[in-house]
C-alpha cells in the first residue's frame, strides 16, 4: 500500500546558554541570543514540537500551535547532561564520537537515536504538510534515515539553530529537499 505524499520540515531549536558554552542540555530554556533567532512562520501545516522547553519556546516564538511529540525529544545524554565536554573522560568522549554504537554516558546511543527516529518518521505524516520543531541530533539522524546513510555520517552533518531541514515522502520513503 502506498501511503500518501508527504512534507515534513524539521526546524532546529533556537541558541541555548548550554550551546554557546559547550555543555550538554538540560531541560533548559532559550538564551537571550535564542529568542531574537526565531520569528513567526506564516503556514497553515500541522504544527509538533519536543517535548524539551527549548523546542516549545521555539515553536511559541515561531507562532505555531505545535502539539508535544515524544518521538521528537533529543537524544539523551544521560549522565553527561549539564556536563561541559572538557570535563568529561577524554577516552569516554572519543569512544561517543567514533562508535555510533556507544552511549558511555549511559543514555542513548546514536545508533539507537537513529533507530527511534526511523520509527517516528515510519509513522510520521499522514499526507499533508507538518512542521516540526525538534533538536540537532533528530533532524542529523532524519537525515541518515532518509539518506539511508550510515550512523557514523552522524557527526558530519551541521544544524544550526532555526534552521529549516524539508523531507518529502513519495511512495514508501523519504527524500532530503535543499
């Protein structure tokens, strides 16, 4: 059965302190940078967000009425949440980095991110056009899902904040739209 077309565009969360210092999130707000990022969107489409604060202040500042989708909470850092990357173990840190399978943090590991993701975006989209209002590490692993690239590109891909990622699905996957 083919499932109808659809357009889904990611949008990163805007600046946090936790990001312009280096540190791994908390359930933390946007900063003052964070709030002058984000203006509002002019779409009528459904309208999501993660359920972390940061991506509800976006959505709020985005003008959009976005629901709460677990699907689209970022990756859990577990222990190293709040924690500066200079202050973790060097050999635990390049371990995360370089093996996708990993999570010495004792949270998620990207391999499982991906996973998670691929299940949402198997769900996500009904037709129609959704704009969803998530994290880096979701729209990074969206990406891989919808490349159909391996886990360890993870790191290659930059999102900024208040970006805009578009997927399309046609038929039973999903394209990347530059």
């Amino acid at each position: 059965m083919t499932r109808p077309a659809a357009r889904l565009t990611l949008i990163s969360h805007a600046m946090t302190d936790a990001m312009s210092a280096g540190r791994f999130p908390r359930d933390e707000p946007l900063s003052d940078i964070g709030r002058r990022q984000a203006s509002p969107l002019d779409t009528d489409a459904r309208a999501l967000a993660g359920p972390e604060l940061r991506t509800r202040q976006t959505a709020e500042l985005l003008d959009l009425r976005a629901c709460i989708e677990p699907g689209l909470a970022d990756l859990d850092c577990g222990g190293w949440r709040g924690r500066a990357l200079h202050d973790l173990p060097p050999t635990e840190l390049e371990t995360w980095l370089t093996d996708p399978g990993q999570a010495p943090h004792g949270g998620e590991s990207i391999v499982g991110l991906v996973e998670r993701v691929a299940r949402w975006l198997a769900q996500a989209g009904d037709g129609g056009r959704t704009v969803a209002v998530t994290h880096p590490a979701v729209i990074r692993a969206a990406i891989l899902v919808a490349l159909d690239a391996p886990p360890e590109s993870f790191w290659r891909i930059d999102v900024a904040p208040v970006s805009h990622t578009v997927l399309h699905r046609r038929g039973g996957g999903w394209t990347l739209r530059l």
